[in-house]
C-alpha cells in the first residue's frame, strides 16, 4: 500500500512518536515494540494500559505491515 503525503509526515505513527493527548496527569500516544504498535494510555499515578493498533488514529495508515 502506498502512503499518502499526509500518512508519510505523521507526527503520531513516526518515530519518534507524538503525543496524541496531554493533560494534566494524562497522557495518549503511540508505541511500537517489535513490529506491534499499541495505543498507550498513561495515567499519573495510577499506571497504563495498551491495545493494540491496527490503523493510525488520526491518518488512517495501516500499521506494522512494511516498517
């Protein structure tokens, strides 16, 4: 699949990767380990949680197929 200009200069499925979202005490944003990308939602003091992408959320690239 060829990426579009947009998907190719995305500050959120890049690395370095972005935040999605901060405000205070949380935080949203994008990690890959191995050739998994997950939404990580951080929360100050409380602690995260993953899941995994299959899609960026804000430019519609298909993730981990060709990195």
């Amino acid at each position: 699949m060829t990426e579009t200009k947009e998907q190719q200069g995305c500050p959120y499925c890049h690395e370095p990767f972005k935040n999605l979202l901060v405000e205070p005490g949380i935080a949203e944003y994008i990690t890959l380990t191995g050739n998994i990308y997950s939404l990580t939602t951080e929360i100050a003091n409380f602690g995260f949680t993953n899941f995994p992408l299959s899609y960026c959320p804000c430019c519609g690239r298909k993730l981990g197929d060709h990195d």
